[in-house]
C-alpha cells in the first residue's frame, strides 16, 4: 500500500495538510487534526498511508485510478 505516496505536514496552528503524489487533497483542523495526529502518532508507514486515505474521504472506494508515468 505505501505507493500510494500520501504525506502530511503540520502548521503551527495544527492544521494538518494531506497531500497525495504532491497534491493538497484536504487539510484537517480542530478535533479532526487532532483525532489524525493521536492515530499517527507511532503508526507504521502502511498504517499511516491507510490513515491519511481514509482522512481524505476520496480514497476509501477502491475505485481509484492508476496513473500512467509519462
């Protein structure tokens, strides 16, 4: 799973920037980013792609398309 290439970043307002092959998909605030964090907090890279998937909300379908390099 950790080729989805998720990452998140955090501000110092805890805001939390989720990022997917280097595109802003969501950004969690308050108890969300907070709720985020707590679960990352020690999670391996394939718990922590799984997690950021499901924090997007667009990504849980299983009807994501792959794209071709180039």
């Amino acid at each position: 799973m950790s080729d989805l290439a998720f990452d998140y970043r955090t501000t110092k307002d805890d805001q939390v920037f989720i990022t997917w092959q280097g595109k802003k998909v969501t950004v969690l605030r308050g108890g969300s980013a907070a709720r985020f964090l707590a679960a990352a907090d020690g999670a391996d890279d394939d718990a922590l792609q799984l997690l950021m998937a499901r924090a997007t909300g667009n990504f849980k379908r299983g009807n994501e398309k792959k794209h071709a390099a180039g």
